[in-house]
C-alpha cells in the first residue's frame, strides 16, 4: 500500500458516507412533505365539495322541471323529433352532461350526452323530473296525469375553488421539495467534502509512523538489523514501535552469524549446495544459481541428484560424496551439462535441525578444454595439424615393434627445406608458416593414405612406410617417392602475390638395417639428410654409416655453439694488413676463432655456417661489434694507431632491419668513429638482393664506414653492378692468389683485378699471401695491400699492439725485410 492511495482511500469513504447521511435525511424531508401536501389537498377538496355539491343539485332539479315542461306536448303527440327540438336549449348548457327521456312503459324516447370525457375533480350531478299532461277523466274537470320521466346530469368543470387550493398547495410544495432537495445536496456535499478533508488530514498523520513501521518490519524481515525503528510518538503505535524495536536487537544478537554465512556464502566464486542428511536442498549460494541457471527458490527442496546430468546419478552415493572429491557433470536449466569438480562434507551437529552435508562445486570447464588442447598439442603440430615429433616418435615406435615381429621393413623418410630461413628473413614470419601449412598439405597428398607424416620441429618433416618385404631391395620403390616429394616441394609457392621455389633435401633409412630403434632410425635419416643438403641440397640419400659421424659432429657444435657466447669461448684475433710498397702496417682484419675446451680451435668454415643457420649470427656478429670496439679503444689509449680495422659482415646482418641502428649504437657507446673500420662484404652478398643492398650500403658509407668486397672474383658480379655501390676496396680471393705464381690463368685474373681495382679509384689487397713469390708478383703488379702469413698468423690484441709499437718507436718497418727486388720476383708463369 502506498501513502498516497492509503489517505485517498479514507478520505473518499468519508465524503461518500456523509454524502449518503445527508441525502438520506433529504429524502425523507421530501417525502415527508409530500404526504403533508396530499393531506392539505384531500381537506380542501372535500370542504368545496361541501359547498358546491347543494347548488349544483338545485340547479339540477330546476333544469330538469323545465325541460320535463317544455316537452310535455311532444310526449303526448309521441313527438321524438319535438322532444329534441324542445330540449335543444338544454343540450347547449355547457353544464348539462346527459338528458334521458323514459316513457311510463320504459321505452327510451330520447337518450343524449356529452362526447367530451368528464375532467378529472369535476362534480356530477343526477336530477329527474316526470312529464305531465292534465286529462279530463271527469267532464269539465282537468287531473294531471305523467306521461314519462325527463332526468338530467350536471357536470361542474374544474377549477372549482377547492380544487385550485389542493393543486396549488401541492405544487408549491413541490418545488419546495425540490429546492430543500439541492440545498441539502450542496450541504452535504461541503460537509463530505470536509469531512474528507479532516479524514485525510487525520490519515495523513497516523500515516508517517505507519509506514515507517511498515519498512521497519520489511527490513527485519529481510535479515537488515542494522538500521533502528524510529519511535517518535506515546501513543499505542509509539508501544508497536518500541516493542518492534526491541525485537530488532534481540534478533541482530541472535542472526548475526546467519547473516554473515550467508554472507560468506554469496561472495563464493564456486557453488555451495547445503543440504539435509538425505540430500535435499537448504541452501543454494548466488554461484550455484548462476551455474545451473535457477533461482535459488527453484533449487530450495530438490534433491542434490537433481542438479546432476543424469548418467551421473546411477554412480552417486550420498554417503560416500559427502566425503570425497570427484569429478561429475552438473545438468543446468538450459540443458548444458557442465563439467564440475564436486567436493563433499559431513555437517556435524547436536541439533537435527543443523545436520546435512555440504557440497562445493567449482566449474572446470576451462581446465577441461585445456587438457584437452594439451592433449592434442602433445600429439599433433598445432600449425600444420599433423602429428608432432612425440606422436611420430609414439607411431614409429609401435610399427617398427610390429615389423620386427612381422618380419618386414620400415622406412623412414627426413625432409629438411633448404634455405627456407631465406623465406621467414624475407617475407616475414607469417608467410614462413603459411608456406609450412601448404608443405604439409603437399606432403599428406603425395604420399599413401596410411603413411603417416609427422613435423619434426621448424622446417623438418618425416614420415615412413611400412610393410616393406625384407626379402627385396626396397631402395628402388622409396627412391621414387622420395623423388616425388622433392617434385611436390619444388612447386611454387604463393607469398604476397609472389611465386617462391623452394628445394628440399630428404634422408632416408631402413628399420632394421640401419636401425632397430626409433632414436637411432630417425638419426640416421637426420645424416643422409643433412648429407644431401651438404651436396647442394634439391636431392635425397640413402644412410650409409659414415654419414653418422659427420652428423653427430655437426649436431654437437651446433648445440656447444649456443653457449659459447655464455661461456666466453670465443675470441678475435687480428690478421695484419701490410702496405706493400712501404712494408708498413696500416691495418689488420679482426678474426672471429671459437676455441673449444676439449677439442680445440674450431675453424670459422665449420661454425660460421652452423651461426646462420640457427639464427646465432647475429648475437655473434653484435659481440665481434662490441668486442673489436673496445680493443681499439685499448690500443689507442695505450698509444698504439692500428689503422683500419676490418670486420666480416654477413648477409643474415645485413638483412637484420635494426642493423644500421645497432651499428649507430655500439660506436656511440665505445666512443669510436666509424671511419676506423671497414666492412668486408662478399661478392655473394652483394648481388643477393642489389636494390635494398645498394641502399643498405649507401647508410653506412654515409655513416663513415669503409666497404670492401671480400673474396672478389669467386662471385658473378658484373662492372657496372659493381658501380652501383659505393664500395672503396677490392679484395682478391686467396684461392686466385694461391697459384698466381704458377697458373697463367690465375696470375691473368689478378693483374685484371688489381688494374680493374686501380682504374676505378678502389684500393686492393691480396688475402692469403704465403710466400715470396707471391709478395713480389703482387707489388710487380701493382697490389696496394696484402696480409697473410707471409706477415705472421693471426695475433691478439697484445700482439698486435707491440707491432704497433715498433712501428711508432722510429725503427724500420716491421715488414719491410720481406720486400725484394722486383727483379728478383718475377713470377715463373709470367
């Protein structure tokens, strides 16, 4: 009930009581004066009749002597016509309602009367009179004899004057009446209406208190003790408010702890079910309702197996999941079912009332479907959606067991993409995997629907053939297949509206005859594998033992060579760079060497391709950067001018997008110019990709770099290629200068070179000097510079230091007894 309809409700009963009392006591005054009017009419009515009634009968009896009179000739003559003629001046009184005329034997001789209908209140009046004739009976004497009988009415009209008066009376007490009857309806209505006005006046105070008990009452009954009855008045509902008040605090004393249980109850992120000892629901928390989608009344009363998915409920026993945890599946409104872990216990109390069981159930959804993806991840590649190294390896192990058994063979085939790293440095990531997507879908296709094919890791795939006949060289069949893999491979493929092709290299081996595990077989595949792509890749193998050391050899440096840079195995050496036509040195050539504990010096020929492939060149070629820096650094505080220096760079650096900027970094960090070093970039490198190399290379020279070509000659480079890029030093490769001495040919390229060098304003130096000859054949033909082991091995940077030394200290160059007479130096192929 709200407050206004509350006040509204009294107020209109109010005014329609009073205005009922009054029209009651209207009603009857009415009618009382309506009796009272018809009284005064009935007196005054019959007091005119009274009077009127004796003057009316005379008038009568006189009419009717007269007309008896004046038709007594014509009864006698049995005149009809007469007689009407002779009562004519009767019929016209305007009082005379009717005339009969009756003979003595009763025949009617004439019979008259008034069509109009008498007014109602008129006074009638009968008179008769007899017809006479005088006959002589005697002679001489005359005796009235009657002839027949005339009777008249009279009818007196109203008005008459008692009849006004009752009329008059009564009308005028009727308007009366009317007028009484309005004015007491507008009375009563002004006294309803103050009534009702005082009604709600008087509602309206006792409202307030009222509904603030109302509240009161509604809080408590929703558990809220917290908050206080107001008791504002003395009066019996000042008592209902201070007995509902003391029924708040002794009940906030008593239900503070099922308030906050509840409490507690709700805030749980997991579904609390308390029941009764055999099942059924008391309690059900705000996550519980969420998770099965019923309201908590809904739940209330159910047994605990009804929130179970059916197939659930034949297992469940009561006693035994009030004690345990478990996982089962909960049925929800919408019929889902939801994975739950269900975890009962035992309410132990003294009190019937308080004994049950309470169960938590915490929704596992998530954890389920990620076992699930963990489970399919563990097996298969979640990429290309084929099995992984693990279920290959699981695969394998089970038919290479059943071919043992069977007696038969097993292939398996190792596929590795050459260059594909090329493919990730190049077009990114995405397009790499796109590329190992359609791989697979390539390699699924071309082989037989029960052969399996597995990813291995990165780029390298493998899949085998069972069922081969032990009896027969199987290498035919598989070579084939493997031919048609490598055929599905070289397809092109479609990257950013470009068509790439692509090679692989595939090793194959043999269960049992290379192997008779899984460990073993695939490694064996793995050698022939990295064999074929040793011979140029686009081609496969067939395992043979010598191919294992090799492999094993190239899979441990591989493995070392990511920790050598932790370990701090790696060094830099310096190869002088000799002038020589002064025999003075005017620079060196840092070396990286990696020297393993255990096994020596490893050459950069083995590890420097092993760098690139895992990607590790890049943190090597940084920390030649920083290292090569901070000895300059050294030699020049210690006095020493080592000239140029001259790093290696390789084509994974250059295609490195925050190359330049590292560069930038480290001399800025050591303090170094850029115009101290010089970057060596193969010939190789340089036509890879000329249009962004050329840019690449026009930073750095803009930077203060020098760039030289290393290994020149080995490339395919032509001359106005080789113009494009602002390139300032030629360097010959030692495999030319090795036989110059001896080989016409030879010698023939590197006087080209060195005059092609000179004619284009570029310095040369000859690599791989070794011997006199060779230093004389160089400066007979105009070699700038030339380093070697003629000049010494490669140096520390102590080493190098006191060469420096020598060389500033005023002595004579330190290389300067090497040179000859051109004389004695002429080549013997010249």
């Amino acid at each position: 009930m709200t407050a206004p309809s509350f006040r509204l409700k009294y107020a209109i009963a109010s005014f329609l009581v009073v205005l009922l009392a009054a029209a009651a006591v209207a009603l009857l005054f009415m009618v009382r004066h309506a009796a009272d009017a018809r009284s005064l009419g009935a007196l005054a009515e019959h007091t005119a009749r009274e009077r009127l009634d004796p003057e009316l009968a005379a008038r009568a009896r006189s009419i009717a002597a007269h007309g008896a009179d004046a038709i007594a000739g014509a009864v006698r003559a049995g005149d009809t016509a007469g007689i009407a003629r002779r009562l004519q001046p009767f019929t016209d009184d305007a009082t005379v309602a009717a005339i009969a005329v009756t003979a003595n034997d009763g025949q009617t001789l004439l019979r008259w009367h008034r069509d109009a209908t008498a007014a109602p209140g008129a006074l009638t009046v009968k008179a008769a009179a007899p017809v006479r004739t005088y006959a002589e009976n005697i002679p001489g004497a005359a005796t009235p004899a009657t002839l027949a009988t005339l009777t008249v009415e009279l009818e007196q009209a109203a008005p008459v004057p008692g009849v006004s008066l009752a009329a008059r009376l009564e009308e005028s007490t009727a308007q009366r009446s009317r007028a009484t009857w309005w004015l007491a309806l507008a009375l009563a209505a002004a006294g309803a209406l103050l009534a009702a006005a005082l009604m709600w006046r008087a509602v309206s105070h006792l409202q307030r208190p009222l509904l603030s008990l109302i509240r009161s009452a509604e809080r408590i009954g929703q558990g809220d003790y917290t908050r206080p009855v107001e008791v504002q008045r003395r009066d019996v509902l000042g008592d209902l408010q201070q007995a509902l008040e003391r029924m708040r605090g002794r009940l906030r004393q008593s239900t503070v702890n099922k308030s906050y249980l509840h409490s507690v109850l709700n805030s749980m992120t997991d579904a609390v079910f308390v029941t009764s000892p055999d099942g059924v629901i008391k309690v059900a928390n705000t996550a519980a309702c969420k998770l099965l989608g019923f309201s908590e009344e809904e739940l209330l009363g159910r047994s605990i197996l009804a929130v179970l998915e059916e197939r659930e409920r034949v297992d469940f026993d009561l006693q035994q999941a009030a004690h345990e945890t478990r996982e089962t599946l909960v049925h929800t409104r919408s019929g889902q079912t939801i994975p739950v872990s269900f975890t009962g216990s035992r309410i132990e109390s003294d009190d019937p009332q308080f004994q049950g069981n309470i169960f938590v159930a915490r929704n596992i959804t998530d954890r389920k479907r990620a076992e699930r993806r963990i489970r399919y991840l563990a097996r298969y590649d979640a990429l290309t959606k084929i099995p992984n190294r693990m279920q290959f390896h699981h695969v394998l192990q089970q038919t290479i067991a059943r071919a043992l058994r069977a007696g038969q063979v097993v292939a398996v085939l190792y596929l590795d993409m050459d260059r594909f790293k090329e493919v990730n440095d190049t077009f990114g990531h995405g397009a790499g995997d796109r590329v190992l997507e359609v791989l697979a879908e390539r390699l699924t296709r071309a082989v037989p629907r029960e052969t399996v094919v597995g990813r291995l890791a990165g780029d390298e795939f493998a899949l085998f053939v069972d069922s081969l006949p032990a009896d027969t060289d199987n290498r035919g069949p598989i070579a084939q297949l493997a031919r048609a893999l490598l055929t599905e491979v070289s397809r092109p493929f479609q990257l950013n509206q470009h068509e790439v092709f692509l090679t692989a290299s595939v090793g194959i081996a043999f269960c049992p005859r290379d192997a008779e595990n899984v460990i073993d077989l695939i490694r064996n595949a793995d050698a022939a594998m990295y064999y074929s792509k040793q011979n140029g890749g686009n081609t496969f193998a067939f395992y043979s033992p010598e191919m294992n050391a090799a492999a094993v050899e190239r899979l441990m440096l591989k493995s070392k060579l990511r920790r050598a840079l932790e370990r701090d195995e790696l060094e830099i050496l310096y190869q002088p760079k000799v002038d020589l036509r002064t025999g003075q040195m005017s620079g060196a050539e840092a070396l990286l060497r990696w020297r393993l504990p255990g096994h020596g010096d490893i050459p950069p020929s083995q590890f420097i391709p092993l760098a690139e492939e895992t990607n590790l060149i890049l943190d090597i070629g940084e920390w030649v950067l920083n290292r090569v820096c901070l000895d300059y650094r050294q030699m020049q505080a210690k006095g020493g001018d080592p000239g140029r220096i001259s790093l290696n760079l390789s084509l994974k650096q250059l295609r490195q997008a925050s190359f330049i900027l590292r560069c930038r970094s480290v001399f800025r960090r050591h303090h170094v110019s850029p115009n101290a070093f010089e970057l060596e970039i193969t010939e190789t490198t340089l036509m890879a990709d000329p249009q962004r190399t050329v840019r690449l290379l026009d930073e750095l020279y803009a930077m203060g770099l020098h760039l030289s070509i290393d290994d020149f000659g080995t490339g395919y480079s032509s001359l106005s290629a080789l113009q494009q890029f602002p390139i300032g030093t030629l360097k010959i490769d030692q495999s030319f200068v090795r036989d110059a001495t001896e080989d016409a040919g030879d010698a023939t390229i590197v006087r080209t070179i060195i005059e092609m060098g000179r004619s284009l304003g570029m310095e040369v130096i000859a690599e791989g000097v070794e011997s006199q000859a060779q230093l004389q054949f160089l400066r007979l033909n105009g070699c700038h510079y030339g380093q070697g082991r003629l000049f010494g091995e490669p140096c520390s940077v102590e080493e190098l230091l006191a060469l420096l030394g020598t060389q500033a200290s005023g002595s004579p160059p330190p290389f300067v007894h090497l040179l000859r007479d051109e004389s004695e130096a002429a080549p013997r192929s010249a």
